[in-house]
C-alpha cells in the first residue's frame, strides 16, 4: 500500500498526468449527464405526443360518428408508434439522433409512410453526438498517449533512468506504474458511467458488460501505449508514433472499411423506395379499378367474395390500391433489409480487427440504438400496420357502418420489449485485442529488468578494472 501511495503521489504531482486525469473524468461525467438528458427528452417526446394522438383521435371520432363511415376513419385518422430508450440508452445514442422513435402512420401504404422519416438535414447529423461511447472511443486513448508517453523517457531525460534501472526487479516498477494509470484512466470513465446507471435504472447486465468493454477497449490504448514508450525513443517521438497510431485506428481505417463495405454491398435509399410506392399508388388511378381489386385479391383471397364495387368511388378501392403499392416494392424492400443487415455484418466482422469500430458496435448494442435495434422497431410499425389494415377491412369490405363505441376498439400500439445484452461475438473481439494488445505492452516493460542486469554487469566490471589497476600501481 505504501509504494502505491508513493505511486500516487507521483502521479498527481505532475501537472499534465492531474490534469488529463481529471479532464478525463469531467468529459466523461458530460457525456453522461448529456446523455441523460437526451433520454429524458426523448421520453417526455413520446409521452407528450401521446396525449396530443389521443386529442387527434377524439376529434376524428367526433367528426365522423354520426356517419359511420368507416373510410373517412381510416383516412383521417393516425396510429401513434413509438420506440422507447432503453434504461442504456444515455451511454451511446447511436442512430437515435437520426432515424425517427416516434411515427404516426395511417391504413394507407406503409412503406412511403416509413421511409419518409429518413429526410433529415445531413449537416446537422455530421457531428454526432456527444455521448459516452464518443469519450470511450474517440477521446480516452488521447489520455492514455499523455499519461504513459513518457514513462520511461521522461526518467530518462531527467536523469534518474540509470539510479532507477540500478533497483532490482526494475520492470516490476514500471508495470506497477504502468497498472495504476491504467486503473486511473478505468476510474475516470467507470464512475461516471455507475453513476449514469443508477441514476436511469440500467439493469445490473448492461452496465457489467458495458463496464468490460470499457476495460477492454482502454486495456488495447494502455497496452499500445506501453508498446512505443519502451521502445527507447524520446517522449517527442513516443507521443507522435502514439497521435499516428490514433488517426489511423480510430479515423483513417474505420473511414476506409466503411467505404469499402459500401462500395461492396450497395443499397437503395429508402427514400427510393418511398417514391417507387408512390408512384404505383399514383399510377392507380389511371388504371381499371378491377384489375386493382384483382391484384389486391391475390394476396388478400378472405375478402375476394365479398360485394363487388359499386359505382362512383369508394374506400376499399382507394386503400386496396395502397396496400398493392406495398406489395409492388416488396421485393426492393426486402432487397434493402438485407443489404444492410450484411453491412451490418461485415461491421461486426470489422470489430474482431479495429477495437475502435467493435468498441462502438458493443456500445450500440448494449444500448439498443443500433440498426437492429432500428429495424425491429419498423417490424414492429410493420405488424401494426397489419392490424390496423385488417380492422378497418372488416367494416369496409362488409359495408358495415363504424360507430363511435367500435372506433374506440381500434388497434393501440404496443412496443416490443429490446434485449440489450445480446453482444456475444462483438464483445468477445473487444476483450482479446484488449488483452492481447495489454499484455504485450507490459511484456515489453521487461526489458527494463535486462537493462537493470546489464547495467549493474557494466558497473562490476569497471569497479573490477579500477582494483586491478590500482594493485598494478601499488
């Protein structure tokens, strides 16, 4: 305990090592207290606009009560969804900041409906936001650099190297040094995050792996960083190999496989599928409305039997010819989920060999903001849809009138519940580069011990030829 305290004194008196230390620990704390923020508003989001969909509907209700019709109900009225932040949520917001978790959708096509939520403003999206998984990821290895850059060079440049080297089990002392600014570093990001848990209700799972991955994710940075500063270079020269290595790993390489990845498995916009949709269901009306009802029937046969359309417009045509518009992309949107669920893939395979990119992968999805998580909620507003279609069929295929007391029998939204623990394969990637990486970073710290050895041979052998001459001259 002693020699740690002395440890700690050490680091501390150093300005730049206080400093980062503490810098480390008030971005972390940001991070999260931003994150928090970001969930809580995101729940008052969906709960205000809760309310706002319940005042929608009475409305519709009172507007077309007393007619019944039950066309004018499914045109005009709006299903909320919604795609509730998990309790991890706050620690890495992922695509959250950019596709939509909350969607008012209607018995009209679905597709044009879903993929309308993808037109944001790309220039507000480029910066990302500023969470935990950014400070892990991005910023926490740039603290590793200006704590262990100069572990041994900075002995070296003052003077005390050889003094030092001179103790025996000298490698022991720089793994212990090297331990404790890891275990700092750890403690700087850790507490924050605990904190951050507490304060949301994170279940005791999440924030355990998301605790390893951290550990494992800094392990790589440490051990990296052990790796240069015992190569015997300057602190100038360890510090600008280490900034290298950090542009290539974080910026550089994750910039070129996603590029590639892209450029390998190319998919459609889904605002492309959105205007195919439509331009079926525009074209709809130009076409004879049996052959629409014909090819409605193909995949709906329960309705084929029932009244044939009267004359002039009517309601079951006019959302027939919608949902023939879902099933004339069907195929370009399945083509699309799975192009990118191979990208999806490909960036998980990705993570095994950049700790950054697998770091992050985990991140996302311990807390559900990833693109599976993204999609399961559109196959979710996908079985919604379904249900809302099929109860206004029932009044419109069988002519029968809606009345306020079946209106307030309508399909409600459910959310499905998210697992946020499913990481297997990515977490594992994390943990053996980290390990690995750590490892050999205090691997090469043993040289130290040589140093030690030769050194004090060095230092025998001249105290030996000092005697032998000095008996010369006597």
């Amino acid at each position: 305990m002693k020699l740690l305290s002395n440890e700690l004194r050490l680091i501390f008196r150093s300005r730049l090592s206080s400093c980062a230390l503490l810098l480390l620990l008030l971005l972390s704390s940001l991070a999260v207290w931003l994150g928090l923020q970001q969930v809580a508003q995101q729940r008052h989001t969906i709960e205000r606009l809760a309310e706002l969909q319940q005042k929608d509907a009475e409305a519709v209700a009172d507007r077309y009560a007393d007619s019944g019709d039950a066309g004018s109900f499914a045109y005009y009225t709006f299903f909320n969804t919604w795609d509730p932040p998990s309790d991890a949520a706050y620690m890495a917001m992922g695509m959250r900041d950019v596709a939509p978790y909350v969607l008012r959708i209607r018995a009209l096509g679905l597709q044009a409906q879903i993929y309308d939520g993808e037109t944001f403003n790309p220039e507000l999206a480029l910066p990302g936001r500023f969470d935990f998984a950014f400070v892990l990821i991005y910023l926490s290895p740039l603290f590793a650099i200006a704590l262990l850059h100069d572990l041994v060079s900075g002995e070296r440049q003052s003077g005390r190297l050889r003094l030092l080297l001179s103790i025996p089990g000298a490698g022991v002392l720089w793994r212990r040094r090297a331990a404790l600014r890891y275990g700092l570093l750890f403690a700087a990001l850790a507490l924050p995050l605990l904190v951050g848990a507490l304060a949301s209700g994170t279940a005791t799972v999440a924030i355990a792996v998301a605790l390893l991955i951290t550990a494992s994710y800094l392990a790589f940075c440490v051990g990296l960083s052990l790796w240069v500063s015992s190569r015997g270079w300057s602190s100038a020269a360890n510090a600008t190999a280490l900034m290298g290595a950090w542009t290539l790993l974080t910026l550089v390489l994750p910039t070129l496989a996603n590029m590639a990845i892209t450029r390998s498995i190319p998919v459609q916009q889904g605002v492309d599928l959105m205007l195919a949709q439509r331009e079926t269901v525009h074209g709809a009306w130009e076409v004879p409305r049996q052959e629409t009802m014909q090819q409605f029937f193909e995949h709906h046969p329960q309705w084929r039997d029932t009244a044939p359309l009267p004359e002039g417009f009517h309601w079951k045509w006019y959302l027939a010819f919608h949902q023939v518009g879902d099933e004339s992309v069907a195929e370009k949107v399945r083509a699309y989920r799975t192009g990118l669920e191979a990208r999806q893939r490909w960036t998980e395979h990705l993570g095994w060999l950049l700790p950054s990119v697998g770091a992050q992968a985990a991140l996302h999805r311990i807390a559900a903001t990833d693109l599976t998580a993204q999609l399961a909620y559109q196959d979710r507003i996908a079985e919604f849809h379904r249900e809302i279609r099929q109860f206004f069929y029932g009044y419109l295929f069988t002519d029968k009138p809606l009345q306020r007391e079946d209106f307030s029998s309508r399909p409600v939204f459910a959310p499905r519940a998210t697992d946020t623990v499913s990481i297997g394969a990515q977490l594992l990637g994390v943990m053996l580069l980290g390990g690995i990486v750590f490892l050999i970073g205090m691997a090469r710290l043993r040289w130290l011990d040589a140093s030690g050895a030769v050194s004090k041979r060095h230092h025998s052998r001249r105290v030996e030829a000092d005697l032998a001459v000095i008996d010369r001259v006597a």
